[in-house]
C-alpha cells in the first residue's frame, strides 16, 4: 500500500481532528491537510515535472509544512529525501548529489543554508521554499487522486547519520514504513485521536518515522516553535497538548530529567517517552520511571531497519519484581514482533545465549539497500540478513544486550573491553551526569581505556573515587587509565555522542 492511504483513511474518520499543530496554536485538521497533499502531489507530478520514483529533497526546519511535502510525495508516488536541516552546507550538497534529487523543498529559515545548489548540482533543477511565490501557487491548485505504487518502491531515503565516513542513503519502501508502524502499534503503543507527538527531535529521523503511525490514527503532530529540544518548552506544551508522545534520545531525556522545573511540572497530558538512538544508562532510566512513572518504552533500530529490531515494552519497564530486572533496563529488550534477530560470528553463524556476535536481523521493516551503493548494499545485506554493525548477546530469555558498536569497542592487551559496561559503571557516582569511555592508543596494549567525565552540580567526583567504584564493580583491567573531566561531551545533531571526536582529542593530545 501508499504510505499516504494511512493518512486518507484518517481524513475520512476523523476530518475534524487537529492533524498538525506549531507552538499552542492548531494549523490543520486532517480534513485541511489531507487536501493540501492533494493539491501539492498534483504539481508535483504537474508543475514541477517529477515522475513517478524521482527523488524531492526535503531540506527544512521542523515545522508543520514538513509533513505536508513528505505526505505529497508519497501520495504522488515520488520519493522523498529528508535531510537533517542541521547539516553543513557541504554536507547538504553531499546528500542533494548522491540522491539525484530534481527538486528540494525548503523553508524560510534554511532558504540561505542551500541557496544556490540549484546551479552546482547538474541533478538539481529547481529550490521551492515554502516562503516564495511558487509554493503559494502551488498550494492553491486542485487536488489529484493518489498514485499507485507498488511495496517495494521507495518511499523515503533515510541518511544515515555518518558518525564515521560519508552518510549513505537507506532505501526505505513503502513495506518497510507499513511495517515499522504495524510494528509500532504491536510494541510501543496505542494511540488515539485527540493523542500527540510533539517532534522535538528532527523530522528527518526516528521522530518523523514516527509521526506515521500517529497519521494512521489520526493524532496530532505538534512542531515546537523553538523547532528541537527545549525541556522548558516541552513542559509548557504538555500543557495545552493530552496523550503527549516525545521520542527522545536518551541524551534528551537527561536533559529533561535535570531541568530544574520537572518536579513542579504537571505532566500528566506525558502518555509516552520512546528512547532510543543511543545507550540509555539504568542510572538514568530508574531516576526517569521515578520522577515520571511508566512512561517509557526503548527502542533499539537503525536507519536500516527503522526504529525496529528490538525493543524494551512498558510492561518490562513496570516488572520492578523480576530478578533479571537491572539487567533487562540495561539490554536493548527483546526482538520487535514482525523482525528476527540474531547474534552471529564473523562467518555469520548464530551464537548460542552469552556469546557475543553482530547483531543481524532480517523481516519486512528492512531496507532494500543502499542508494547508488551497491558494494555497502551487498556487504551489509549478505545472506539477506541485515549487518547492524552492533556487537551484542542475548540472555537467555532473548533480551539483547549491546556491547557497542564493533568500532567503539576497545582491544586493550588482546582483550575486549566494551565501553558501554565502564560507564553504567561512572553513572553510579552522584558526583557524575555524563561519562563516556574510549580507547586511546599504547605501545604495549594496543589500546588503554580513558574515560570522559563530565561532573554535575552536586558533585566533584575525583579520579581516586571513580578508580575505587570501578575496582567495586568491575574486572581490574577494564577500568580507566585516565580520566579527563569535561563541561560537556561532544554531540551530533540527534544527541548521539561523537567518539570519533573524543578519538580524535586523545591523539591530537599525544602527538
Ligand atoms: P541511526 O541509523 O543513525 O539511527 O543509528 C543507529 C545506531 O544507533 C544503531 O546501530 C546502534 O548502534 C545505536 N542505537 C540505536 N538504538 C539504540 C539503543 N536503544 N541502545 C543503544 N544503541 C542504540
């Protein structure tokens, strides 16, 4: 099916519902929107010229216009390109070159950021900003039927988000976003018409892959007027907006939790915090369940397999009795109802429970490949499988706990130390709000372990106790050689911490 019938089935029943909403203020029904879909697929395929599987670049803030271009695009059968509107400009040419897009659709605010790529682009023939006279004429035509495509078309290429090397284009079909939001429906969540999701978080990523299921039933899409992450604004929009769901990275839900108003904040119109993108620490999971009740759900996906591989429900949140509980918070949970998934050794053999491997996993929420990649495409699809590049273990009762990612792991004397363990570890102490452990190169070993330390208020947490928590809790060889305290960790756009920076920071520091 057209990932647009998910939205004209909803203008149907439920017309009169808010469909897109900016601040407090209410800027479309779905009855409004679906028509504006309508009208601007039609020029589309019309005015502008796109055929049927071309790519539209999507290069805007998060705002409600978003959505109005990327559901456009699918009703008109063409496939959208969202791109992180925090980029650089070079990095935007990078992404507008490599899809081949003819058309990018821009606002006011990122008008200037890509002005101009429009003549250094051969593919690229025309910038339409939602703030010029050809986007008024646009919209103001007459609505089209919706195309048919098939399953297997794409729908939206998702960059990845290149925290090494060039981002590359994930091929997601129209079967891949039905499947993410039946998958959605089936662990996450319920939603109801009159509910929300506020996308504080980029359009262009796991928020607006979850904006779908919240089209298909019929809730509101509230764009923040600051457009990102305020923890401030998001309290005072909890306040106008029921059935609130925030997807957050785990970076964004600390952030939240030590805002200084949350304790005084009326956050029942919160119904869901979905996290993911990163490592959540149980330290800060357990603070979040205690100032914000059972809100929580994890998810753990990637732009390959769209926020879809495993999962932590509510109701594994809620279990506080059971004996594995710690470590279940700490896991990555349990394989998403329509995905497989497996741990594998280099020959690509599944492990048994406690041996850890890549994660690979296979099912209908899976990319077709990458774009105009096919060398990637066949590595990380081999055996039809996709390679996550993600080290992790199952338990035995099929919880997935990750060992990072094979890249962050550390090979210190022949042994592998896995990050990940070291900073559950370093959030023990009161004095900590965020650590983050890396490898830095040695003669001897290989690699030693040097953590990133970053104090809060309450706390001045020296190197001495930190040594001691760590010989408290973990093997004598896995702890820090070094500690390097920091008043903040390097982030990219979607709260994800840089190693590659703090790589980077050591070597400079060495040489
Ligand atoms: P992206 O494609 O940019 O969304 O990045 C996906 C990567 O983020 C995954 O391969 C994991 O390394 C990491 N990731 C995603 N979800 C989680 C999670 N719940 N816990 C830990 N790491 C995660």
């Amino acid at each position: 099916m057209n990932l647009a019938a998910f939205l004209h089935r909803t203008a149907l029943l439920n017309p009169d519902a808010t469909a897109l909403g900016q601040g407090r203020a209410r800027v479309a029904t779905y009855r409004e929107f679906a028509r504006q879909v309508a009208v601007l697929a039609g020029q589309m395929t019309g005015r502008l010229g796109l055929k049927k599987g071309d790519r539209a670049a999507i290069v805007m803030a998060n705002v409600p216009d978003y959505m109005v271009v990327k559901y456009a695009c699918w009703h008109a059968g063409i496939c959208a390109v969202p791109v992180n509107a925090k980029l650089h400009r070079r990095e935007f040419a990078f992404i507008l070159e490599n899809c081949g897009a003819r058309v990018c659709f821009t606002n006011a605010e990122k008008e200037t950021a890509i002005a101009g790529l429009d003549g250094e682009i051969a593919t690229l023939e025309r910038i339409v900003s939602t703030g010029g006279r050809l986007w008024t004429e646009i919209t103001a035509a007459a609505p089209v039927p919706m195309a048919e495509v098939e399953p297997d078309d794409p729908a939206w290429l998702f960059y990845t988000s290149g925290t090494t090397g060039r981002p590359k284009g994930a091929i997601l079909s129209h079967r891949n976003l039905v499947s993410q939001t039946m998958n959605f429906f089936a662990d996450v969540g319920n939603i109801a018409s009159g509910d929300c999701i506020v996308h504080c978080a980029p359009a262009s990523h796991g928020s607006g892959c979850y904006g779908i299921p919240h089209v298909a039933r019929g809730a509101a899409q509230v764009f923040p007027d600051s457009g990102g992450f305020d923890p401030a604004e998001m309290l005072d929009l909890l306040q106008h907006w029921p059935g609130a769901t925030f997807f957050l990275a785990p970076t964004m839900v600390v952030r939240l939790l030590n805002h200084p108003g949350l304790a005084e904040a009326d956050t029942a119109n919160l119904k869901l915090i979905v996290y993911g993108g990163g490592p959540m620490y149980v330290e800060d999971l357990l603070r979040g369940i205690d100032m914000l009740g059972q809100k929580f759900v994890q998810i753990y996906g990637q732009g390959e397999a769209p926020m879809t591989i495993t999962g932590v429900t509510r109701a594994m949140h809620a279990d506080s009795g059971h004996p594995r509980y710690r470590a279940r918070l700490g896991s990555v949970g349990v394989a998403r109802t329509d995905v497989e998934v497996r741990v594998v050794d280099a020959g690509d053999n599944a492990l048994p429970a406690g041996e850890i491997g890549e994660v690979v996993c296979r099912g209908d929420v899976v990319m077709r490949g990458y774009w105009d990649n096919p060398e990637a495409t066949a590595a990380t699809l081999k055996g039809g499988w996709l390679h996550t590049g993600d080290m992790g273990a199952f338990d035995e009762d099929g919880f997935l706990t990750l060992k990072d990612r094979s890249k962050d792991m550390i090979i210190s004397g022949g042994t592998n130390i896995y990050p990940r363990e070291i900073e559950e570890v370093l959030l023990k102490h009161p004095g900590v709000r965020e650590a983050s452990v890396v490898g830095r190169k040695h003669e001897d070993w290989g690699e030693e372990v040097v953590a990133f330390v970053v104090a809060n208020e309450s706390g001045d947490p020296t190197p001495q106790a930190l040594d001691q928590l760590c010989l408290d809790n973990i093997a004598r060889f896995k702890r820090p050689k070094d500690y390097c305290f920091v008043d903040a960790l390097p982030k990219n756009n979607y709260g994800k911490v840089l190693k590659t920076e703090l790589r980077a920071l050591l070597e400079a520091e060495s040489s």
